[in-house]
C-alpha cells in the first residue's frame, strides 16, 4: 500500500494519545519477545515520544506519523528491539525515522552500523540525536547515512562535525498539553525532530528523496560542501581489481555484480574516471589528487582524510594512552592479525586504536593515515588523534607499519613505543624496557599483549 504524503516513524517510547491530538498512520509496541502489539500500556509521565511528535506536527504538520515503540519507561531498549522495529516500518513504507536514542559503547557500533546502512541503501532516511555527553562519539548520530543532531539555539550547522554530527536545531518551546502548557528540556533529543520535521519537508515535495542528496542540500544552505570522513556509509560494494586479500575483513558486503552495490571502490585513476559518471557511491584508494563533487553520492578518498586531520578540534592535550607498534616488513599482510587482535580484544573490554598507512584497512574500520602527513605540522597529527582518542574512548594504541613510518610517526607527535613488536621473518620479538621474548604461538602471542596490556592501561 502506498502513501501521498511522507510518512514518519517516531522509533522511541510510544506516544500517549489523551496528550497528543494528531492521528498517527500506527501505533505499535515491540515487546520483550520480539512480538509486534497493537495495544499496548501508553507512557503517562515519560512523554519522550509525545513530545517528539509534538515537535514534528507543529513544524511539519502536513505530515503522516507512526509510533513504533521500543523504550521502556527509563529511555533504555535492545538493540534486538530496533531491528524489528526498522523492519516493520520498512515494510509500512515509512521513509523518515526520527531516532531520539543511541548508544557510544564502541562494541556496538559494527552491529549499529550494518543496521543503519542495510535500510539507507534501500532509500530510508535517518535523523538521530548525539550524545549529551560533551565530544563523546554516539552511534547512530555519527554516521556518514544518519543525520546527526545536536541541540543549538538556531538551526545550524554542528559545532561537533568531528563527532559525525550534522546539524543543531532549537528545542526551547513550550508545548500546550490538555493539561497545561510545558517547557521541554535542553536535550539534543528534542533538537532531533525538529531536523526530522524539516527533512520530512525536503521530501514531501519530492525535489530529492535519499540521505544523501538531502545531507548535501542541507549543508549547501550554510554555503559549505558535505565531506565523508570515513567511508562508514557502505552496504554492498562492488571492487575493481582488489588484490589485498582484506576481503573477509570488510565491514560490509563485497558484491560480484556493479548494479547490486551502492558503492564503488577503486585504485586506479583511469577506473576511477570511468565509474565516475555513474550514480553509485565511490571510495578511491588511489594516491593522485582526485576530488569528484556531487550532490547525490558519497565520496571519500585520501584528501577526506587530510581534510578530517586538519579540520579537527583544537585539543591543546597530549597523548596518554600506551602506544603498541608492529614492525614489519609488509603491514597489509599483519593488517589480517592486527583486526583479529582487535576483535579478541573487543571481547576483553578493551577498545584498540589500529593505525596504518595501508588505505584498505579504512574498510576494515581502522584508522589509514596518508604518509604525507607526517611532513606537516607535528601539532597537527598529534592533536587530531587526541581527539580520536578522546571522541572514541580508546584505551591503546596499535600501530602497524614498517619501521621507518613507525620512527616517522612516533617522533612526529614526540613520543615512545610502551610495546614494540619487531617482526622480521615470522621472528616475534617484544620489548617491554629490558624483556625481550622470542615467540611463534599466534596464541601466546595474544596472551602476552593481554597481560602487557593490563600492566599499563
């Protein structure tokens, strides 16, 4: 069944319908089970979901919505609870999702962001609320297929861009209830609908329909271009010629067939001047200077990267965490252990910041660094990982690289190695001040760096 007017999901508490006086297109609860109700016990004093409404119909109220409840009355819910959710809206043909909720535990942001980018390829749009936590990373809010949002007394561009947020917007209203009037708090969740109610304008008059197209119009009234910094947004990727051999630790789905992918990925300048007329999303790992403008799709290549390092924040700190470098004769083969280290660590509670000059490994969800920038500014570099570090909540640094890139890097931002890993023909040699142990084990190996791990965090 198909609708005029755009529809809204409000994904949240529930919406109490003696408060609210709209009609809504449906109401529904996700319960513990997983199981979609129809009838279900309203909020009476946790009105987040009321309110959210309120907000979109005031700015908007030519608009549809729907209610898809899944918080409890504490603003807490499961994951599990939002995959059901954003399949039962996608299958009721609602194109905007206000999400007034997120999490920043980084063991959740893979999950979070397969979710997202599964259901942006197929044309839903996402408005989501940072953190009020000051510079901590959220997750939906800072994704490249999210329209992140914080609160502001206007609406704006984010002062908090280097966080993944995209806009703030005013919430200081009063809201007439049947009950009374009320002041709505200063939360960034009550910034997220009134961007909700404006990209619901964008498309109601169908002039562009996708988060991409509507990201990049909605920068273009500030006068400023839309920059991915990381190439979060992929679902299906189509790729010419990898021979990395970094498949299997792609953060998405690799596709045989270009029509099937959203994204093209390419090293080749002459690949990439031939893919450029399509309307697909591009990353280009290439190292010539090629910058493609357009305002319906994604672009990320090195220069996004210089662009994110030199747009940063101004932190004024040092680095504090223990910094682990790997020596090798070829980083991309140990980008393979570097990630699986990653996850085992993941596992223990320990969040590691993997550093390569290796462009593929931006797929895999570490961080690339091109070797130029190392020839600038020392304060540059060193003050754009504080703020990864910060925004991130990283607990180690590990560095993958050959030896000269490591000693470039490790003077650039004046520090020292807490671990080295020297390996030379499959010889593992740790240095920890005077210890220095010889080991084959890819197990004893893990254990090692485990216990050295928890000496010094």
């Amino acid at each position: 069944m198909r609708y005029e007017k755009t529809i809204i999901a409000i994904i949240d508490n529930g919406i109490n319908k003696d408060q609210f006086e709209g009609e809504l297109l449906f109401d529904i609860s996700v319960n513990d089970l997983g199981e979609i109700e129809e009838e279900y016990e309203q909020p009476e004093i946790f009105l987040h979901g009321t309110y959210c409404a309120m907000i979109i119909k005031e700015i908007f109220p030519e608009c549809i919505l729907g209610s898809v409840a899944i918080l409890d009355g504490f603003g807490k819910g499961t994951f599990e609870k939002l995959v059901i959710a954003l399949k039962w809206c996608s299958e009721h043909n609602a194109k905007i999702i206000n999400l007034s909720l997120g999490t920043t535990c980084f063991q959740d942001k893979l999950e979070m962001q397969k979710l997202v980018n599964q259901y942006a390829m197929n044309g839903m749009c996402f408005v989501a609320a940072g953190t009020n936590r000051d510079y901590t990373i959220t997750y939906p809010a800072s994704f490249t297929n999210v329209l992140g949002v914080e609160i502001g007394k206007k609406f704006d561009l984010s002062t908090k861009i280097d966080l993944g947020l995209d806009f703030q917007a005013p919430c200081e209203k009063e809201l007439i209830m049947k009950d009374g009037a009320i002041k709505i708090d200063f939360f960034n969740s009550y910034a997220c609908p009134y961007i909700t109610a404006i990209v619901g304008k964008i498309v109601q008059i169908g002039k562009i329909n996708n988060i991409c197209s509507i990201k990049c119009y909605l920068y273009s009234l500030f006068y400023k271009s839309y920059v991915p910094y990381f190439p979060d947004w992929i679902y299906k990727a189509y790729i010419y010629e990898d021979t990395s051999g970094l498949e299997k630790y792609y953060e998405f789905f690799v596709v045989e067939n270009f029509d099937d992918a959203d994204t093209v990925i390419v090293k080749n300048v002459e690949v990439l001047r031939k893919v450029a007329s399509s309307k697909k999303h591009i990353v280009y790992l290439g190292k010539e200077n090629n910058e493609l403008q357009s305002d319906c799709r994604f672009f990320w290549s090195r220069n996004s990267k210089i662009k994110q390092i030199f747009n940063s924040r101004i932190m004024n700190k040092k680095i504090t965490i223990p910094i682990i470098t790997f020596e090798v004769e070829n980083p991309i083969e140990y980008i393979r252990y570097a990630y699986y280290l990653k996850k085992v660590l993941m596992n223990e509670g320990y969040n590691i910041y993997i550093i390569t000059f290796i462009p593929e490994s931006i797929l895999c969800g570490m961080e690339f660094l091109p070797e130029e920038i190392l020839e600038r500014d020392n304060f540059v570099l060193e003050n754009y990982l504080v703020c990864e570090i910060e925004e991130r909540q990283y607990d180690a640094i590990l560095l993958v690289a050959i030896r000269y890139n490591i000693i470039r890097l490790l003077n650039n931002i004046n520090k020292q190695a807490n671990i080295r890993v020297i390996i030379e023909r499959n010889i593992y040699i740790y240095e920890d001040g005077n210890f220095i142990k010889k080991i084959v084990s890819p197990n004893k190996e893990i254990q090692l760096i485990k216990y050295l791990l928890e000496l010094i965090i």
